[in-house]
C-alpha cells in the first residue's frame, strides 16, 4: 500500500488538472510577486549613483552593498512562495496546508528542533573534518560584530520561512503529487530530489564541478524525502533544512555562495567532493540514528506498509 505520507494527497481536489493549475499558481506567485523583492537591490544599486555599488554578472553578488539587504530581499520572495503554496493548497487542492506535513492533529514543533539539532551538529563536525585535513581555505571572517549580529537577528527570522517554503514545495506538495503517480514510494522520492536538484544547477558554486555539485543537490533532497517517507512526517526535514542554512549562512559560508552572508567562518575554496562523500556519510548515519537507533524517536513513527 501507499506511502502514510504520500496518501495526504487523496484528501481534497487531487485531479491531475488540479495539480496542474496549482504548481502553475505557485510558481506564478513566487516568480511575480517574490521576483519583485528580489528587485530591489538590483535597482536600488543602478539608481544610488554610487560606482562602488553594483551587481556582479560574473559572480552573481552585489558589491559595495551590505548582504543583509540583498538577504531580506531574498527571503522575503520564500515567504511569498510560503503564502502562494497555502493558497494553493487550500483553494484549489481543498485541503489543509497541514496534509503537507503530518497525518496527525498537529505539527510536531519537538521533531522539528530535533531535526534541527541533529543535522546541526553533523554539519559541525563535517567542517570541523575538512578543517583539520584543509586548514588553509578556513578563514575568520567576522569584521563587524554590530552587523553580524543584526544578520543574525534577520537570519533566525527569515530562514525557517525559506526553508520550511522549500520543504512545503519539493517534499510536500511535489512529493504527494507525484505519488498520485505511483504508490511505490522511490519515484517520487527520486523526483522530488530532482526536482530539487535543478534550479541550483544555476547556483555560482556550479563552476567548482558542476557534476559533483548537482550531485550534492539530489543526495541531500534525496535524503531529506526518504526521511520524510520513513517518519510519515515532514517535520525533521523541515528541521534540517533550516539547520543547513543557518550553518552556512551564519557559521561557515562559500565565499562564492549564491547567498552572501555575515558568516564567523569563509571557506575560500570549495571542495565539491568532500562535501558530497560528508552528505553522504551523515545522511546515512542519521537515518540509522533515527530509525534503527530510536533517537528522538521513541514510537514507531514509520507508517509505510511493506
């Protein structure tokens, strides 16, 4: 039988054509009206009449400009993908945003610090791992205690929208779609994950081996809808997903990120197949940490029937 999680979707208005219309009003919603945030800066640099500030096309940053404009701008365009995502779920699907998350009355608020917690700290010791082998492509980069400070503050208010709106889309609403398909749960874990995978292929990190790097795309989505379809829950990926992007946003950053941030710590070079074999070996011990382990997990929480 189905997937517990991936049967969310027989509530409500599930038609093929339902769907349809919905994907195409989520990404008209955050194309529109988030694009118009991400604007902004891109104006606001044009028109300041300062030559010191302009935009990158070469490196896609702004420079001469504070990250944190650029950064709320940004976010604020998730939060509109957060809202076109409840209005399509609750207007043309007919069903609740939570039948994105849970089966059960309530979102779990504990799993999802869980989730957090536990992804934080295999990102930690993942970068502790590359600093003792890669030393020299650390650096400290905190130069302003007063504005990292104030990044954190818009950090911790603005990235659970970005990350619980990217979770709500590939591994809630995508995922459940395409279980419709089949209800043979490794398709749509698969495709969400590629689905996932594919507007980062334009991240400016693509230029450090863009096959590695896609690759460490589809491993985490990948990971992130098996844990999901394991739990019957989305709450723990939604908890990763914001530990991620906090860790990287606030403790250790790319300097050639796609979202320049106030980070403690700058990795000057990237190095796409360390980050891929370290997804891939935390991603397997928190799933056996998980489900085999029983940590955080103290009831049978796996609905899929084998």
């Amino acid at each position: 039988m189905k997937n517990v999680f991936l049967q969310l979707a027989d509530e409500g208005r599930n038609q093929w054509w339902a769907y349809l219309i919905g994907i195409l009003l989520i990404l008209m919603i955050w194309f529109i009206l988030g694009g118009l945030f991400t604007l902004v800066p891109l104006l606001w640099v044009q028109m300041d009449q300062d030559p010191a500030t302009f935009f990158n096309m070469q490196t896609k940053h702004f420079e001469g400009v504070n990250p944190l404009f650029p950064f709320v701008s940004l976010n604020i365009s998730f939060i509109m993908l957060f809202l076109a995502i409840w209005i399509t779920v609750r207007f043309i699907n007919k069903r609740p945003l939570k039948s994105l998350i849970t089966p059960l009355p309530r979102v779990d608020w504990k799993r999802i610090f869980h989730g957090f917690l536990l992804f934080l700290i295999f990102g930690a010791t993942a970068s502790l791992v590359e600093f003792v082998f890669y030393p020299s492509i650390y650096t400290v980069s905190l130069t302003h205690p007063g504005r990292y400070l104030l990044f954190v503050l818009a950090a911790l208010l603005l990235t659970p929208f970005q990350s619980t709106a990217e979770e709500l889309l590939f591994r809630g609403y995508l995922m459940q779609a395409l279980g419709r398909i089949t209800g043979k749960f490794l398709f749509p874990a698969i495709g969400s994950a590629v689905l996932f995978m594919l507007p980062h292929l334009v991240n400016p990190e693509m230029t450090n081996n863009a096959l590695v790097m896609s690759l460490n795309y589809f491993v985490i989505g990948l990971f992130f809808a098996l844990i999901t379809l394991e739990d019957g829950r989305l709450e723990l990926a939604i908890g990763m997903h914001a530990a991620n992007n906090l860790y990287a946003g606030l403790v250790v950053n790319y300097s050639g990120s796609a979202l320049q941030t106030e980070s403690l710590f700058l990795v000057k070079e990237l190095n796409p197949l360390f980050s891929l074999v370290s997804i891939v070996i935390a991603s397997c011990l928190i799933f056996i940490l998980l489900f085999h382990r029983k940590i955080f997990v103290t009831r049978k929480t796996n609905y899929r029937n084998h």
